[in-house]
C-alpha cells in the first residue's frame, strides 16, 4: 500500500468512527471522486489533449481535493452535538440544488484562486497546462497572460456573490432547525477563500515572500 492509499486509509478509519455513517458516505463520495478525477489529469498529461473552459472548470472542482476538506464540516457539526443541540443537514438539504451551488460555488472560489496564484510556478516553471488562467488565455486568445489573470480574478468575483446567493437561498427554504448547520457550512467556506490566500503568500512552495522583496 502506498504512502497516499495508506494515509486517506488512516483518515477514513478515524473519520467513520466520529461521524454517523449516513454523513460518512457523504465523504466516501468526495474522495472517490477526487481519485478519479487524479486518473483524468494523468492521462490528459499524457495525452496532451487540449481542454475547454467549461470542461476544465467542471474536472478542476473534483482535482482540487476541496470538497473532501469542506465536508469534514459533518464532522465540525458532530462535535459540537455534544456540547450544544445541532441538527446535521439531512440528504434532502446537502444534495439539493441550493447546497450543491453553495459548495461548487466555493469549490470553484478556492481553486481558481489557487490557479492564478500558482500560475508562476506551475506554467512558467514547471510546464503544467492544467491551469485555469492559461487555458483562458489561451481560448480568448488574450494578449497577455495578465489580461487572462484578470478575466479569471473577474469570474472568481462573480463565484462569491453566486456562493453568497446560494447561502442565502439555502436558508429561505430550510427549517430553522438546520440553520446553525448551514451557518456552519458557510462559514467554513467563508475562511477557506482568504486562507488560500494566505497560504499561498506564506508557503514555500510558491516563494511569493521571496520574490516580493
């Protein structure tokens, strides 16, 4: 078993005992469909097939492991059950379509971000296509890859105000009961946006501390 298998064997195993299995599933499907969407991105490295906007945008949601960390907010919830009454979101509330546009709104937020900010070291550097602001640029045929970084700066504007809408139609048609719930949810998507952000300006990976002095 390799290192990542054995990893997310070790999560899922602490993470099935702290949450009630009907909430579980809920992650079994997010990392499943992460691994299969590692699969895609693989084989379209190597087949160097060039990629529309729209299906790079919907293949990119499931590559950026976003979801898995946004639906351990189950687990935030069953905490503090213990301590305080919370009522879970039901199927009929985290699969309908409000929440669903809530989380792939926020989903679309973090990894987007994630490309424009990455887009020096992954395109310039390393090489790597699967990018949000090159595959504008390329499809726009922007004159630059900055006009193309701000198209994409514009389109992550417009997914926030789409997540807040979603956030606040979500909550006109739920029972009170759940509200602390999707609260919850919200904000947990709510601090990932700005903490990307962060991350990005601190972490090594990207040296943007580096490079800006």
């Amino acid at each position: 078993m390799g290192a990542l298998a054995s990893g997310l064997r070790d999560l899922w195993l602490e993470y099935i005992e702290a949450v009630p299995a009907e909430f579980a599933s809920r992650q079994a499907e997010a990392l499943q469909d992460y691994l299969s969407a590692c699969l895609w991105e693989q084989n379209s490295r190597k087949t160097g097939k060039e990629i529309t906007i729209p299906d790079y945008i919907t293949l990119r949601r499931s590559t950026g492991c976003v979801l898995p960390f946004l639906v351990c907010t189950d687990l935030i919830i069953e905490h503090r059950r213990q301590k305080s009454p919370i009522s879970h979101l039901p199927d009929s509330l985290f699969y309908g379509e409000d929440m669903q546009n809530l989380l792939v709104a926020s989903v679309d937020c973090i990894v987007w971000h994630n490309d424009a900010l990455s887009f020096h070291k992954e395109i310039l550097r390393d090489g790597d296509v699967h990018n949000l602001v090159l595959i504008v640029s390329q499809q726009y045929n922007c004159h630059s890859y900055t006009q193309a970084g701000e198209l994409v700066l514009e389109l992550l504007h417009d997914r926030i105000a789409e997540m807040e809408l979603a956030y606040g139609e979500l909550k006109s048609v739920a029972s009170p009961e759940f509200h602390p719930a999707i609260d919850r949810y919200m904000k947990t998507c709510r601090d990932w946006i700005p903490g990307t952000h962060e991350w990005h300006m601190t972490t090594l990976r990207y040296n943007f501390s580096k490079t800006s002095t």
